[in-house]
C-alpha cells in the first residue's frame, strides 16, 4: 500500500516533480463525483479537530460560484508537533497535487500557502515545488507566512492573516467555508489532509496510515508515519523506545488529554477506537513524560504558555487562562492549596465556551484532563520551585 | 430569543448584568456570563433594554436557529 512518506530516502530532502510523477503517476483530473469518492473515503482532517474532508469540502462547493479560496494550512503552530513541516520539506507535490485537486473540486480561484513564519525549509521547498509546477496552476497560488503563535493555524484566523493580516481568530459564524477569504467560502485544510487527497485520487482510499511527531522521554524523538493499528508502545518503540522510565502521555498535543503510562502503551492510535475512550489523536503529538519530571509543574507550564497564547481579543479567555496558569503556578511552586483547587474548577467552568475561537475551551480540556488523570499529584503536591522547562 | 455576546468587541464594562442580572452575572475578570435559556417573555423588555445599554453594542438578541 502507498504510503505518505513511501519514496526517496527522506533524508535526501524534497521529491522532484519529475520523480513524484515517475512513482505515483500524473495527478488524475477529479471527475465531477471526486467530492463524493472524497466522502466515501472517509478521510478526517488532519490538523487536530478531525472534521470530515468531504463534508467540508462539499459545503464549500456547493457556495462556491466559482470564488471559492483554499487555503493549504501548514501553519503548524503545535509546538511539539513536526509533521507538517516534514511533509512540506519532503513531499511538496503530493501537498499541491491535493491543493490543485481541491481548487478544482470546488471551483476555487485562488489557493494560499499558508505556512508557519519560522519554517524555512518547509516554505523553500514548498516554492521549489511550485515553480515546476504548470503556469495555469502557478497562476492560482500566492502564499502567506503564518505567525508562530499557537492560534495562528486556527482556519478563522487563517482566514483574517490572508483578508487583514492579522492571525487572530474572529467571531464564528461565519466560519470560513461559508464566509472566508474577501467574503468568498473558503476550505482551510491541513497539509497532512491535501497529501492524502492526492493518494486518494490516485487509490480511492486513504493509506490507512497517520504521521504522528513522538516527543518528550524517547530515545529518538520525531516524526513517524504509522499504521492505524499500532498502540501507542509500538510507536514508542519505533521511536527507540522511553529514554527512562515513563509517568505518562500526553496525547494530541496542548490540547490534548493525559494518561497515565500504564493504561497508555495499549491504545491504540486509531481515531474511531480513541475517541470511543474519550479521548483523540488531535494533531498527532505523542508527548512521553518521563518519570523524572513532576506533572504538577509539567502541567502549570503548558497552562502559562496557553495563557500567553492567548490573542487577548476576549476577556474571559485573556484574563481567564492567566488566572488559571497562575493558580497552577502558586500550585507548583507553593504546594496543593485546595482554595486554589477550587478555584481550578470554578475558573474553568466560567472559561469554558466563552471565547470567539475554541482556544480557551482547549486549555480547559486540557487541565482537566490532568486534574482528572493526577488527583492525587494534585492533591498532595509539595512545595517545590518549577524547574525550568 | 435568546441573548449573545460578541466575545471580541465586549470590553466588560458590565451594564448588561446591572439592568439585567436575572439572566446576567459577571465573572471573576468583569465579563458577563449569560444565561442560555430562552428569554421569558416577562423580561424581554429588560433584555432590550440591557441590549441598547450595552456601550460597545455587544450584547444582541438572537432569534435561535431552527
């Protein structure tokens, strides 16, 4: 079976068109069913909030009037995450080949490069890419650098970078397929989501395959691109296996859900089976936390960054996550205060679905998913200074 | 109806919970938390109210979809 990342040695850096066509074929031209071969598929985005390709992709046809934007999100503010940027860097076309097969679907007049400011690489070989690409489809590009912030790959703020150049998410609705780019619906999808496209148009189905960035307490942390079957232990052990003994997983990214090692190693990375346990494989970041580490101060760092993160449009989210970071800190640094303990929750009730975007309401995911997974970490910590990240 | 804020523009000036604290109460930060429920009839004229009130024209009435 085709895979991503099947080729060259990724080593060796991006894949030419001349050999990207040579392995897998010309790019088909989409039959005007290629929405629902799409649907068929069942191919879930890839960015972290795992929405139906074909649904997305079907809303905006049908709105389109020939006006419709795509916009390629290798934004990748995630900071664990690095699959994006490794797919960029190394398999520009099949990120075109998915982008161009979009434009057509949905009779798109422009597509945008969406890419993060400070991946370099990952925009010289996505301009590389292009420049072998015809002129009819160079013609439909132009390309805008995501700032690195956390919020920046959120489509509405997407959205707002290309219209205003401002990467901050604005009010939904109107989310961007049905008003987008200078009012036109616009599909934001993942470069992970456009690379599958373009194997599915080649197939009919999708590779069955994820990348997955392991991080943390491994022996080589990276990118992998992984069979929906495997547990997270096989993935770990692809990736030489927990550098010591390890507490927990964070899984998905910032926000993500904690658990703890042991009930960790057997899941298995399948989207359907993870979500039947509550939980997702988000943007694909297996975060190992090793032994050594404290959690109470692993999680009050991860919540000050979100807090700072924050584009500080909204109240309850500017002010509310700081509150929220800082009662974790005093937390950690003080030790288990269960004024502030109740102040978590409370806090995170007021927060929560109280923002123009959903980044307040992934913070508050992912703490209670730690207050949740280390009651009694929480409950008993002992005053000690938060060791520097 | 049903009241809603716009999250951007409100700058938590906190009239919206003096005219109308039977389904608005502020949190910790001065922002308004507001009642999901449908708007008894009884208080539609203190929801108008509190939405013309509102000095950054935050606060609307949404009729509720479907």
């Amino acid at each position: 079976m085709t895979q991503l990342l099947a080729g060259r040695n990724l080593a060796l850096g991006a894949e030419g068109l001349a050999e990207h066509v040579r392995r897998l074929g010309p790019l088909p031209v989409p039959g005007p069913s290629f929405i629902e071969v799409l649907e068929r598929s069942g191919l879930k985005g890839r960015g972290g909030a795992a929405y139906q390709a074909g649904m997305k992709w079907r809303s905006v046809e049908a709105q389109s009037n020939g006006a419709a934007v795509v916009i390629v999100n290798g934004a990748e503010g995630e900071p664990r995450s690095l699959k994006d940027r490794l797919l960029m860097t190394t398999r520009p076309h099949l990120i075109l080949d998915g982008a161009f097969l979009a434009a057509k679907a949905v009779r798109a007049k422009q597509v945008v490069l969406y890419i993060g400011e400070d991946h370099r690489a990952a925009q010289d070989s996505m301009a590389r890419a292009l420049a072998e690409r015809t002129s009819e489809e160079r013609g439909l590009v132009r390309t805008a650098a995501a700032p690195a912030r956390y919020v920046a790959g959120a489509s509405s703020a997407a959205v707002h970078l290309v219209d205003a150049g401002i990467a901050t998410p604005t009010t939904t609705p109107p989310s961007a397929h049905q008003r987008g780019v200078d009012g036109a619906p616009t599909l934001v999808q993942n470069v992970e989501t456009l690379a599958q496209v373009a194997l599915i148009a080649r197939t009919g189905s999708p590779t069955g395959t994820h990348l997955v960035t392991v991080a943390g307490g491994v022996s080589r942390p990276g990118v992998l691109e992984i069979q929906s079957q495997i547990t997270i232990a096989e993935a770990v052990e692809l990736a030489g296996g927990p550098s010591e003994s390890a507490e927990a997983v964070l899984l998905g990214g910032y926000f993500g859900n904690w658990v703890r090692a042991a009930s960790a190693w057997g899941l298995p990375l399948d989207h359907d089976a993870l979500r039947a346990r509550g939980l997702s494989l988000g943007c694909g970041v297996i975060g190992v936390l090793p032994g050594s580490r404290c959690v109470v101060c692993e999680v009050a760092g991860i919540m000050r960054y979100l807090a700072s993160e924050s584009s500080a449009q909204c109240g309850p989210c500017f002010f509310g996550l700081r509150a929220l970071a800082d009662a974790c800190t005093r937390i950690a640094e003080g030790g288990t205060d269960h004024l502030d303990l109740q102040r978590l929750q409370r806090w995170s009730a007021d927060v929560s679905g109280r923002g123009a975007c959903h980044h307040p309401d992934g913070a508050v995911m992912f703490l209670q998913s730690a207050l949740n997974t280390f009651p009694e970490e929480f409950a008993g910590h002992r005053a000690h200074l938060r060791r520097s990240a | 109806m049903r009241l809603a804020v716009d999250r951007i523009k409100c700058d938590g000036h906190g009239q919206c919970a003096e005219l109308l604290p039977e389904l608005i109460r502020l949190d910790d930060w001065g922002y308004p938390i507001v009642a999901q429920e449908e708007i008894p009839d009884r208080l539609a004229p203190l929801a108008r109210r509190a939405v013309s009130g509102c000095p950054l024209l935050a606060l609307a009435l949404q009729r509720r979809a479907g």
